[in-house]
C-alpha cells in the first residue's frame, strides 16, 4: 500500500510540473510581443543570470567578438536580467555611430557610472546637460589651443621634462607608468588649470594615481556584477575600493578648482577653471535658473576631461615604448627616418607629414593597442530599424571597438604588428576609414586631436633621444603584451631600459 502511495505521489507530482511548465508555455506565447521575433539573434538567456555563464567578465571584448562570429554583427546578450545589443564590424559600427548617429547616441548610464558621476559633467549624461556642456567644453578648449599651436608649445616643452626623467635611469631598467602618465596628465592640466605641475608634487600625484587606480577597477569581474546586480553592493570591496577612489580623485581636483577660485579675473582667463567660473557668475547675476554652469558640473567636467586627457594616451604612449622594445626591426626603421628628416632638431607637429613611417608605425599602435576596446556603452534615443532589426528605444547598445580595429575584412593582417597597414606603394601614410581608436560620431573623444598631436610629439622626441630594449637577460620575445584588465587597457607590468642613442652613437642629438 506505501509503495502504490508513493507511485501515486510522484505520477501527481510530476503532472504537477508539467502543468507548471505548460502554463509558462502558454504565458510566455501569449505575451510574446511580434516585435521579440525582429529582435537581432543571441545566445539564449538562463533566468537571472542571462548569458553570463557564458562570458569572461575579465575579458568582455573578447567573448563578444568570438559570439560576434556566431551570431553576426548584430546581436544581443544578457547580462543578468539586462539586455544589450551589440555591434562588431566596421561597417556596423559605422552604420550606427556616423550613419544613425542620432539614433545611437545617447548614452547608457551604468549604476557603478551613477555612483560616481552623479549625472553630471560631460561624457556620462544626456540630453540640455550633455549638449550645454559638451558645447562648452569644445569651445573653451579650442580657445585655449587644444590641438593647435599653442599646445604643441606645451607639449614639446614637456617632452623635455620627460627626457630628463628617462636619462635618470642611466640606461637600466625602469618601469614607464608613471613619467609618462605625469607627462601627457600635465599637457591637459596647462590647458584645464593653466599650469603644469612638477613630477615630484604629491598632490598632482595623487590626483594622477588615483585616476590610474580608478579606471583600472571600472573594468574589473566584480564591478560588472555590480552594474548587472547592484544589490550585492555592500558585498563587493572592489566597490568600496573604486568609490575611495573616486572620492580621492575628486577631493585633489577640488583643491586645485579652490585655489584658482581664489584668484579669479574674469579680465585673465587662465584655462578651463576660470573660464567655468566666470561663466557661472554671469549665469547668477542673470538670475539664470537650472543653470548648467554649477560646481559640481564643474567638478566632473573637470573628472571626465582629465581623465580623458591623461589615461587613453599615457597608456598609448606605453604601449609605443613596449612595442618597440618588442620589434627592434621596427623601432630601427623609426630611428633611421627620424636621423634622417629631422637630424638634430626637436620634432614639431609639422614634421609629421615628413615622417610617414613614423606615423604609421603610431597608427599601428593605436590599432594593435587597442586601449578602449568597447567605448563606453550607447543608448537608443528611440525605437530604430537597423540591419533588418527591431532595437527598441532605450536600448542599451556597446560598439564594439575590438572588431573594428580588427576586422579582417579591412586589416590585410589584423592580428599581427604590421605598420604597412598605413602605407601605400609609395611609403606614404594612407588614411583607413576603420581607424577608430576615439570612437566616432557624436560621442567620439573629445580631445582627438590633442591626443593625435600628442603621441606624435612625445613618441617622435623619445624615439630621437633613446633606444628601448628588454631588461638585460630578457629577449624580444618574453616581453608580455597580455593587456591588464581594466575599462583602458595597459601593458602588464613591465620594465624596459631607455639607452642614450646620443652616447650609444656619437650622435649629435
């Protein structure tokens, strides 16, 4: 009688969980929307945690490119409960920044991004904010040179103050980080604060570092649990970690907007502070209500253009010495132009179109590199049909940078150190539409330029002065180009030796 009960028991139990399943059958056909069928394809989604057993949060750029090769140049995946298309191709990505740019280009505000950010300042808003700003923000810094020929004076002054650096290391091996991201932080600092700062400060160094730290983490496993599942929030120390971080990285911002509040002329503008300031006021005198000129605008403009303007082309510029550390055939081709068209004199901008090579050899960098390899992630301002496909509005969407920038359908050989990539038959640089280590479209970088004059000025002077190898008893070949996980990209850590081609030579440098 118990065993006939027990058969009774698990035949009721099992019709119970087919009814169960039956009824979510029928619920989930009855709401399915039409619209779910012109939705771009994906790998199917487990409750709660979507698509995330099958993706290596260190390395996110990485498993959506190879699901890029699945399921097309449009697809989408859930990260937890949250959906996200996802673009990879130039053409694609193309389509969508340039061509439909209105479309795509709002911006998807993560939590760890509302954390941080507050909605304010330039790259993480939208709407009146985002376009008073960001019109603010070009023009000021325009004003004040950026890209033009006041900031080549900056910047080749401040190649000598890294030179400097380099020739204290006698030739042994030194780790490149933080010179070289003091360097290229002081260009935009003349331009945001209206003076450079020494190297040995400890303020700027800590602004600086704590940026450096800052970025690292917004790229790491844990943060991506939290924006997908913000209720673990007070489990994650990585959280509590970048929140310190952020706080710091503000509060040394805060003591240099401080002291040049206290000095303000509206008749001397001295850079981007000021001229923020002096706008405030006159919005206040105005009695300009829900003006966008306050300080804690000021304060993540200030965030966002520094850090901008310090981490994507400090980390650039690491790359450059790493790689030609790693290609010694390379690097010697680079010297021999530069002997050649500059002989003794410092490299200006203007040089450039003499140095193809050169230039080719920082394109193929910036490609190889790959620093930013998802952007940061778009939003659809509204319901768009693209590429046969339903996205609807408020969509968060992330344009894949990687496929772009190695796309084979556009690099002869994309996974390979290959300056030819920029040079046509004739050994002069070629411009490659998929080029797109800024972005493109409305939300492209919006130190382009400066960045381009940059690593052209601060690669062309050091590669002039100094030779790059391994550390003695280290080959080409061990050095490691395994990037280090983080929302920007850098080498793994690393020491390299910066000889003296002027004593190595006899060269008159």
């Amino acid at each position: 009688m118990a065993l006939v009960d027990t058969l009774l028991l698990n035949v009721s139990s099992t019709g119970a969980l087919l009814a169960a399943l039956l009824l979510l059958l029928v619920i989930y056909f009855c709401f399915r929307s039409p619209e779910d069928d012109q939705e771009p394809p994906g790998p199917k989604p487990l409750p709660l945690v979507g698509n995330l057993h099958i993706l290596d949060l260190n390395q996110l750029h990485v498993s959506l490119w190879n699901l890029s090769k699945k399921y097309g140049s449009v697809f989408k995946v859930h990260l937890g409960p949250k959906k996200i298309v996802v673009l990879a191709g130039y053409k694609t990505v193309k389509q969508a920044l340039v061509n439909q740019a209105d479309e795509f280009g709002e911006r998807d505000i993560t939590p760890i991004f509302q954390d941080i950010n507050n909605l304010h300042g330039i790259k993480l808003t939208n709407g009146d904010r985002w376009k008073t700003l960001r019109k603010f923000a070009l023009s000021t810094l325009r004003d004040f040179g950026m890209g033009k020929k006041l900031s080549e004076e900056k910047i080749i002054q401040e190649t000598r103050y890294l030179r400097e650096v380099f020739e204290t290391s006698q030739g042994n091996p030194f780790d490149t980080t933080q010179p070289v991201h003091y360097a290229v932080s002081n260009i935009i600092s003349a331009i945001v604060f209206g003076n450079r700062f020494e190297y040995e400060d400890p303020k700027f160094n800590k602004m600086v570092d704590s940026v450096n730290q800052l970025i690292l983490m917004l790229g790491s496993a844990s943060i991506q649990i939290y924006n997908v599942f913000p209720v673990l929030r007070p489990l994650l120390k990585t959280w509590r970690l970048l929140v310190e971080s952020g706080e710091k990285y503000h509060a040394e911002i805060q003591v240099q907007v401080d002291r040049l509040r206290e000095t303000l002329n509206p008749f001397d503008c001295r850079g981007l502070v000021d001229a923020f300031l002096i706008q405030k006021q006159s919005s206040e005198k105005s009695g300009e209500k829900d003006s966008q000129f306050n300080d804690l605008n000021l304060l993540m403009i200030l965030s966002n253009v520094l850090a901008g303007g310090t981490i994507t082309t400090g980390t650039t510029l690491r790359w450059c010495l790493l790689l030609m550390a790693k290609y010694p055939h390379i690097q010697d081709r680079v010297h021999e132009e530069i002997d050649r068209v500059l002989g003794g004199r410092e490299p200006v901008t203007e040089d450039r179109k003499n140095l193809p090579y050169t230039d080719a050899v920082i394109h193929e960098i910036q490609r190889m590199a790959n620093v930013l390899p998802m952007s940061l992630p778009h939003m659809t301002s509204c319901d768009v049909n693209f590429n046969g496909y339903l996205i609807k509005k408020g969509t968060c969407v992330l344009p894949l940078l990687t496929s772009v920038l190695r796309d084979d359908s556009e690099w002869k050989t994309p996974d390979t150190f290959n300056p030819e990539h920029f040079l046509n038959e004739n050994g002069q640089l070629i411009k490659r539409d998929a080029f797109m280590p800024f972005s493109a479209g409305r939300r492209i970088c919006l130190g382009e330029g400066l960045a381009r004059m940059e690593l052209f000025l601060f690669f062309t002077s050091l590669l002039q002065c100094f030779h790059f190898t391994p550390p003695p008893g280290v080959s080409e070949d061990e050095l490691d180009l395994t990037p280090v996980v983080g929302l920007v990209v850098p080498p793994s850590p690393h020491k390299l030796c910066a000889v003296n081609r002027a004593e190595k030579h006899n060269l008159k440098l």
